[in-house]
C-alpha cells in the first residue's frame, strides 16, 4: 500500500481503490463513481457480484478504469496467485457502492461467497460501505444490527441518503451522490494516512452580518469559497476540522461545522474551539465596524432624506486569541499597498503568517474559485504563488502550517 504523505497534489493521486458493485438498482451510479475516482486520479479496481452484473456490465467499468473488472472468484483476470487477496493487499481502501442488505449481511458475518465479500475479508485497508435499498429494508432489525456490527469493527458507513426510492416511495435508502462518496473516501484516507492527522485545526470563512435592524445589516463580499477550500484540504491531510462559517455553503464531509452570523458569534466560537487546537487559519473577513445599536423594528424611510448610523469598532479576533503553542494564519484582503499593508498587519495580530491578497483583482479574491496570494511570515520571509485555486492555495498555506506545526512538537 502506499504511504507517502500529501504534498498539495490531488490526494487521491497513486492512491488505489478497490470499488465494490453489488446488485442494487443504483449499480449505474456506480459507473460514474468509477468515473470521478479515475478523476481524481486514483488507481482504481472493480469487483461486481454476478447480480450486480444484471444492472451494469463490467465492460463499463473496464472503459472507465482501464483495469479489468474482477467477476469470478475462480477466475484471476490474470493475477498471480489468489486474486482477491492480491487485491486486498494493494488496496489503500475498498469501498462497497451500491452495498445491498445482503452484502452488509454477508460483511457482519463473515461471509465470503462472491469477489466482492471475499476481498472485503481479506483487505486490511479501511472499509467504506455505502448503502442502497428499500427504506423498508434499510430499517429493518436485522440490516441495522449488522450495520451496527460492522461499525464496531471499524467499518465507516456513507449514507444512506434520504429521498424517492425505486419503488416510488420515500424514505432514506438511496446512494449517497458519487460526488459526495468521494470527498468521504479523500476524508478517510486523510485521517489514515495525512500528513496532518492527529491535528487540530480552526478555519473560519465568510463575512459577518452587523444588523442595522431586523431586515438590513452591514457586510461584505466574502463568499467563503477561500476558508472552505481551506477545511478541505486540512480534511484531506487528516486533520480535524472545525470550520466556523457565516455562509451556507455544503460542508465539507468529516468537517466540523459552526454557522455563526456577527462578529460576537465568531468571537466566541472561535475563542471555544481554538482552547484545543493547534492551529487558527482566519480566512474569514472580519467585521471592522459594528453599529452602536441595531433597532428592534425596521426603520422606515418615510420623511428621512438621510439615515445616519453610528458604528463602533469590533475587537481583532485574532490578535485576541491568545493560546500557548497556537499557529496563528491570518488573511490581509488589500485594494492598495497590499505588501506593506500585510506586514504591518501581520506584527499587529501576531500571527505566524499572514496570507495577502489583493481583492480588486478580477480573477483573485472574493466570489472567485481562484486566488493569487502572497504569504508572509514572522521571520521577514516572503512566499509569492501564482494564480492558483483555493484549494490549492489552501495546500500551499498548510504546507507552512504543517512545517510551524514540526518545529513546537
């Protein structure tokens, strides 16, 4: 199995997959899962169950992989020695979807009579299982004591996922989406084998909302696209995320999340969850400036040609987490001398790094999936990355953290 830590590349690059089919309907959602694991450049390997062969064809799968589906137990696909067990020894993680509530039987038990199961029974790797069945079934004493058996055992369960099922009713018992399974599998193998699990590590995103009254507040262009890649690829090195957002994206899977709206909200939330952690990444852009009181009903306009609002002044947060050992990133989101402007920010919050970028660029910054940033750090070093996405933007700035992290171990 390979081992290497994550560098800031795909994380599931080299990484190999063995994908279990078994006989469910959702089995075509299995070809496009294939799809995006190949995507996200894992190695990946099929093994299908002769009834999951009555819903999709293993030449799907082999068009899609480049490998040879596996399909008969008595027949290696050219494998030296036993074909299963050498599939279970290269695998980095196997995951069973569509898993049926035979299959989830057949795992609780012990039972090894088709490809699928006997691989599952002879890999050490990590084992997901992703469920798809009738609600009726998925319910079912039996089916929710073997599921329980199986998480005992360290197996993890992905879904199932609440909605309309094949047989027209509704109920939870459908396949999480293939997109959604893989960010599970990137979680998974980050907590096995990342180079920062163990870790604990804050991220905050978005903007604050200071209400005006009821219905209006003041605010900024943060979408939050920036501290969510961030989570992500903090998840997918393995560490535990808490994210502490003001915006409603979908959470990262194995991610911690706190909604919070003001600046007091934030504050707390960030003050409770850094007491443990090792390190802050502060991409969220903070509000400077809070009114000095929010009315209790909406203000009317009628006979005002002005509203005046005073505003008073929000606390760093920042600069006012104050825990021993705590690698403190903030973010500097600069129209005009972006570099002077992020030094001096950087002494001010007494931060390790400082992350600058210039948010008047069209294609960096706010609402955009990418950004090109300057990274500060307290050493009088300099790091300038090119445009890049926020992800990996996020890789990179963990790169620094994860070095911050070695030196007070």
């Amino acid at each position: 199995m390979t081992t290497r830590p994550l560098d800031g590349s795909e994380p599931l690059a080299s990484r190999h997959i063995v994908l279990g089919v078994t006989g469910s309907i959702a089995c075509y959602k299995a070809v496009d899962l294939a799809s995006k694991l190949v995507q996200a450049e894992a190695v990946v390997d099929v093994a299908l169950t002769p009834a999951a062969t009555a819903f999709v064809t293993p030449l799907a799968f082999r068009s899609i992989t480049g490998r040879e589906p596996h399909t008969d137990m008595f027949r290696p696909n050219g494998e030296h020695g036993e074909a299963h067990v050498e599939l279970a020894r290269r695998a980095d993680l196997m995951l069973i979807a569509p898993a049926t509530a035979s299959t989830i039987a057949r795992l609780a038990h012990g039972m090894a009579d088709d490809f699928v199961s006997l691989t599952a029974l002879a890999t050490q790797a990590p084992l997901l299982v992703a469920p798809a069945m009738d609600a009726q079934m998925w319910e079912h004493a039996a089916t929710q004591a073997n599921r329980a058996l199986l998480e005992q055992r360290g197996v993890q369960f992905v879904g199932p996922a609440a909605g309309r099922l094949a047989s027209g009713r509704m109920g939870a018992g459908r396949l999480v989406e293939p997109a959604d399974i893989v960010e599970h599998v990137k979680a998974r193998l980050g907590r096995e084998r990342g180079d920062l699990r163990g870790r604990r590590i804050v991220v905050t995103a978005g903007g604050n909302r200071e209400a005006i009254d009821p219905v209006r507040f003041i605010g900024n262009h943060s979408s939050g696209k920036q501290g969510y890649a961030i989570a992500q690829a903090a998840r997918d090195r393995g560490a535990e995320v808490t994210l502490i957002s003001t915006v409603a994206l979908p959470t990262p899977a194995g991610v911690r999340a706190v909604p919070v709206s003001a600046h007091a909200e934030m504050f707390e939330a960030v003050r409770e969850a850094c007491r443990n952690a090792d390190a802050l990444i502060m991409a969220a852009a903070v509000a400077d400036y809070r009114p000095a009181g929010s009315a209790t009903h909406k203000i009317k306009r009628e006979g005002a040609d002005r509203l005046t609002i005073e505003l008073v002044q929000n606390a760093d947060i920042i600069a006012s987490i104050d825990e021993p050992r705590l690698i403190k990133v903030a973010f500097a989101a600069e129209t005009d001398d972006l570099l002077a402007n992020a030094a001096r920010k950087l002494r001010a919050k007494g931060a390790r790094l400082m992350v600058a970028n210039d948010v008047s660029a069209t294609d960096a910054g706010f609402a955009v999936d990418t950004n090109r940033v300057a990274i500060l750090d307290d050493r009088g070093g300099q790091e300038d990355l090119p445009l890049l996405s926020k992800y990996d933007v996020g890789m990179r700035i963990l790169d620094r953290v994860g070095e911050l992290l070695r030196e007070v171990r």
